[in-house]
C-alpha cells in the first residue's frame, strides 16, 4: 500500500478479510487472516470483521429468498382468482 494510506496494517487486513469473504476467496481469506494476525489483531477483532462481512453478504441473499416467496405468494392468488373466474365462466354456459 502506499505511504499515503490514512489506514494501519490492522485495518487493512480486517477488511481484507472481509473482502475476503466477500468473493467467496480461500486463499484469500487464509491470505489475510494470517497477515491480520501477525499485524496485531486479536482474534476478537477478527471475529467482528468476519461476523459484520456475514451480515452484508447474507443481506441480499435474504431479500431475493422474500422475494421469491412474495412472488410465489402472487403466484398462487393468481392461479386461485383464475380458477375462480373459470368456475364462474363455466357455470354461465
């Protein structure tokens, strides 16, 4: 990193480590947890940045699972008012 960075080593690797996470990358994450390490990160600090990256990851997986569920939900009153409107055109003929 640059001379310029406004952030420490420990920073930088605890948001390694969630970045890490984030694409689903082992090495990476393996990578970053031992540099997190030797930079002076306790496992507590370490533990925060793996539970807060949990969090954002699992966020949109939660909302495309409700709006599944939404859908199906509009799916199965629609599917029961056309039935209902093919009863009522029934009985009419």
């Amino acid at each position: 990193m640059g001379a310029t960075s406004g952030l420490n080593p420990q920073q930088r690797e605890l948001i390694a480590i969630g970045a890490s996470i984030g694409e689903n990358c082992l090495p990476c994450l393996r990578y970053h947890f031992a540099e997190a390490v030797n930079a002076g990160c306790t496992i507590e600090e370490i533990e925060e940045a793996i539970a807060l990256s949990k969090a954002v990851k699992e966020r949109p997986m939660k909302d495309i699972y409700r709006l599944a569920h939404e859908l199906l939900e509009r799916g199965r009153e629609n599917a029961g008012q056309s039935t209902t409107q093919e009863g009522n055109r029934n009985a009419n003929v």
